[in-house]
C-alpha cells in the first residue's frame, strides 16, 4: 500500500496549499467540489448531520468523492486546527493514478473507509 509520504507528495506537485484557521468550514455538505486534499498538517474533522463522525489528520486525505462521479459534498469538512490542505482537480487526480497507480489504490481505501463508517454512524441515529 502507498505510505502517507508518497501520498504526500503527489499533493505537494501541486500548486499553492491553502491554509484554514481552527474552526473554518474547508466545504460543505451538498456542495458541488471540483478538487479533493490531502492533509500537509493539522487535523480536519468529518461532519456529518452536525456530528462529528471523524478526526483525519496529516497524510490523509479526503473530499475525492466528486472527482469519482459523486455529484455534491457528502459531508461537511472543518478545520481542527490550523491547517495546510494541499488540493488536486480532476485532471491532476487522473495524472496521479497513471503515473503513479497505487495512489488510486490508497484514494480508494480511504474513500471507502471513510464512507463505511459515515454509514456506520448515520444508521446508528
């Protein structure tokens, strides 16, 4: 499997990291998205009906869900802590899974864990 280092670095290829402060709204849930992150550092939570249902932190990665045919945000994502968020676009996605294949490998675990346990919590309500 890929390590965050490479994950990391696919990401870092990409021009101009954003940054967020502790508590800024990086998207929202039914929002459309063109662009999925990666964590450079700081912590994100996942939000999901005003609950909380995941803390993702550097290395991680996450909002891929519209550049695989998701239309809209399926979750709300905050700022823990002061963040640097790398971002891709759907092109720069596709050039990362043909150069480097295993990327797609790791997007698609943690795309899918991710929504495993949103599931897991929604059905829990």
């Amino acid at each position: 499997m890929l390590s965050p280092v490479v994950t990391l670095s696919i990401f870092q290829k990409q021009p101009g990291p954003k940054a967020f402060s502790a508590g800024e709204v990086i998207f929202a849930e039914g929002q459309p998205g063109d662009v999925m992150y990666g964590i450079l550092a700081g912590e994100v939570e996942v939000v999901v009906n005003g609950k909380v249902v995941e803390t993702i932190a550097a290395g991680e990665v996450f909002g891929v869900g519209v550049l695989v045919g998701v239309g809209n945000r399926t979750y709300t994502a905050i700022a823990k802590s002061d963040c640097k968020l790398a971002y891709i676009d759907e092109a720069g996605f596709l050039f990362a899974v043909q150069e480097t294949p295993t990327f797609a490998l790791k997007v698609m675990k943690s795309y899918s864990e991710r929504l495993s346990r949103v599931e897991h919590q929604l059905s829990s309500l």
